[in-house]
C-alpha cells in the first residue's frame, strides 16, 4: 500500500494542508491512519477522494454539502458534471482519470476518455487533458506516490489511445518540414515522443518515428539517408545541468544542418544555453508556437 504525508497530499490535490485538517475536524471528510507515534498518513482512497472533492467545489459546491455525500454519490455527481456541454471541466476528467489508473479500471478510464473527446474533441483532449494527465502522473512517480504497476497501466492506456489516434492520421509526404522523432540510446519513457508524434501528423508534418533506445551512430545513418528539417527528442528531468548542456552541444554539433528542438522539464533556474540551431519547448503550448 502506497502511504501519503499530509504535505503530499497537498501537493497533489492543491489543497493547503491546514484545510484538509480543519476538513478532518469539521466535516470527517478524511480518516487518516495513524502511526503508533501517532502521525497521520493516508492512502490512495484518500488521495482519490480529495481530487474528486476538489472537482466538485471547483465547479461551485459547497464543502458542507459535499461532506455529505457517500464516494458513490460523489462520483455520479461529476459525471453529471462531466455530461454538461462544458469545455471547462478538464480538471475533472484528469481526475476521474488519475482515479481509474489507481483503481485499475480500464472500462472507467475508457468512459472518461470517450466523454473527454464528446465534450472537447480529440485534439483537445490529448492536449487540455492527457497531457497534463502525463505531468501529473510523472510527479506522483517521482515522488513515489504511484507505484510501478499503477504507472505501466496508464502508461499503456494512453499509449494505446496515441497509436489509435496517430494511425488515424494521414502520412504526410510532401510537407515543407520533415521531423526525426527520437529518444537516446538509454531513455525509454516514449510518451511525450508519442504526443509530438501525433501533433505533428494533425498539422500535416512529415515524420520519421524512431521510439527510444536510439544509438548515436543509427541516428547520423538516418539523418544521411532522409535529410529531415528537423529533430525532435526529449531530455530526462532528473539528469544534471552540466549533462544537459553537453548532450544538447553534441547534438548541434552532429546535425549542424537541421533545426533541433529539445522537449521536456528543465528548472527555471538552470538557464540553459542554446546554441543557435535549437529550441526549447518546456510544454506542450510552447511546442504549438513552435509548428506555427
């Protein structure tokens, strides 16, 4: 069983810890386990409670109405919510998401993921929601407040839904860009390479999709051979500023004649110095501007 601090649950619910406590006291939203040196902590009904509470007083309900409603009324109540003809209620659907993945519930996550695209579209939905759903689900890892098996199901969830909407798409062959899509020969988290793969495709960009695990001297062969525009890969969070730095250089150096272009998260503070044929896309938004 995966045990949450009071401050985790704060930082994935965004709800102040002070509240959730004054919640606990007041309306016994949360029951919180206790240690035997008497420290609160709580699990993943707790954490799926919380965000399903949060959705509900976003969307105007009170929390003393809410504090009297059973889980199953709770979550009838945000597929109420979810059935209005509303492109406001992304947050919802990421929830209700995040809720199915703990749960192991593909038929839920399939009904979510079917009322996302009713309600917004597709393209919509892979942005406003499956996106942030992948950041919120890489911060619950990183924090190893979602275990290995909960990550692979969602993980391949939504994987499964990006191969189905990119086989969806034409095969561009005549565009004024082409991309080499790739991850280095030790990086295999293809996810991200998978949204820049079907965003690309919708905008009618000619890709070479070469996934992860791609050794330097496979990707100078495939350069020669096809000539693309452009590159496209995504650098790990975790890895150091120095790394970075040194990895984007060598690349550059490599492809002087293609237009590289880095995804991913990098801290605000580490600045990072790009050489002239780069660009940085630190979020899906960015990365739109960058195809217009």
């Amino acid at each position: 069983m995966i045990h949450y601090s009071i401050h985790q649950l704060e930082k994935l619910s965004g709800i102040k810890a002070h509240t959730i406590r004054i919640w606990e006291q007041r309306y016994k939203i949360l029951e919180p386990y206790r240690t035997n040196t008497n420290i609160r902590y709580y699990d993943n009904g707790h954490l799926k409670k919380l965000l399903n509470i949060k959705s509900l007083l976003n969307n105007g309900y009170k929390i003393s109405a809410v504090s009297q409603l059973s889980n199953e009324q709770i979550i009838s109540y945000l597929d109420g919510i979810t059935n209005q003809n509303d492109a406001s209620k992304e947050d919802i659907f990421i929830h209700q998401l995040i809720e199915s993945g703990l749960n192991f519930s593909e038929s839920r996550f399939e009904k979510v993921f079917s009322n996302a695209i009713l309600r917004i579209g597709l393209e919509e939905t892979y942005i406003k929601i499956i996106y942030p759903l992948l950041e919120k689900i890489g911060l619950m890892w990183c924090q190893e407040q979602l275990n290995p098996a909960q990550e692979h199901f969602i993980s391949q969830l939504i994987k499964q839904k990006l191969y189905s909407a990119i086989d969806a798409l034409p095969a561009a062959e005549n565009s004024k860009h082409s991309y080499i899509l790739f991850l280095g020969e030790e990086e295999g988290h293809d996810i991200g390479l998978l949204m820049a793969n079907y965003m690309l495709r919708l905008k009618g960009v000619k890709v070479i999709y070469l996934g992860p695990y791609v050794p330097l001297e496979h990707l100078k062969m495939t350069v020669e051979h096809c000539k693309p525009t452009h590159l496209m890969t995504f650098l790990k969070e975790y890895e150091v500023k120095g790394y970075k730095e040194r990895y984007i250089n060598e690349l550059c150096a490599c492809f002087p004649q293609q237009s590289l272009v880095f995804a991913g998260h990098v801290p605000a503070e580490y600045q990072l110095r790009m050489p002239a044929n780069c660009a940085f896309a630190s979020s899906i938004n960015q990365f739109k501007d960058l195809l217009n």
